[in-house]
C-alpha cells in the first residue's frame, strides 16, 4: 500500500512538471504563476462556502436525530478537493474543481458508499450500499 502511494505522488509531481513547463511554454512563465495562485485561491473560497454549508448540513441532521452521513461525506470530499486544489499543478486542480460541482461530488459519494461497504461492519450490521 505504501509502495502504491509513493508511486502515485511521484507520477502526479512528473505529470504536474511536466503540464506545468508545456503551459509555461503556451502562455507564458508568470502567466502560469498567476494562474496557478488564481486557481488555488478561487478553489479555497469554494471549498470554504461549501465546506461550511456541508456543516450546516451536518447540524441540521444531528438536530433532527439523524446520522449526517451525506454530510460528513461531502465534508470528507471537500477536504480531498481543497488539498488537490491547494497543491500546485494543473491536474491536481482538475480533480479537486471537479470534486466542487455536487453532481460529481455526489457520484463519488456512492462509487465510495458501494466500495466501502462492502469492507466495514458496524456493530454487526453491514452498512447500506
């Protein structure tokens, strides 16, 4: 598993170089700074409405006696998206803007629900796929 990991974060920083010098070449070295920052800082202020409305969200359910699975889900969700939006590079971007549209948020959300219950058991009962 952690061979697996140091693999992926070492092809991600060798496609992100790689798609970060082409687009330099493109548009321009400080253009591509000032994307890269206006990317991240664009990403964050998304992430940090979202992720407060994914709180509210939360509350809300504990209040009415509900378990906030959705919502502590799409508050995981968003966490992964600020972090690939706040690490430089323009894939990394891609997945976590992505992440920010509900639709896709909401999609994963299942793929991950049907993945992941098959793995845990709680209190003896298997979570609902």
């Amino acid at each position: 598993m952690v061979q697996r990991l140091f693999a992926l974060a070492v092809l991600t920083v060798i496609v992100e170089v790689t798609v970060i010098i082409e687009v330099g070449q493109r548009i321009g070295a400080l253009n591509t700074v000032g994307l890269l920052i206006l990317v991240s800082a664009v990403g964050a202020v998304i992430v940090k409405a979202q992720g407060l409305t994914a709180l509210r969200r939360a509350i809300t359910d504990v209040e009415d006696r509900q378990v906030p699975a959705a919502a502590l889900a799409d508050a995981a969700l968003l966490t992964a998206a600020g972090a690939l939006v706040l690490i430089p590079g323009f894939v990394t971007d891609v997945f976590g803007l992505a992440l920010l549209v509900p639709p896709i948020r909401s999609g994963v959300r299942r793929v991950l629900r049907r993945r992941w219950s098959k793995r845990f058991v709680v209190q003896g009962y298997e979570l609902e796929a």
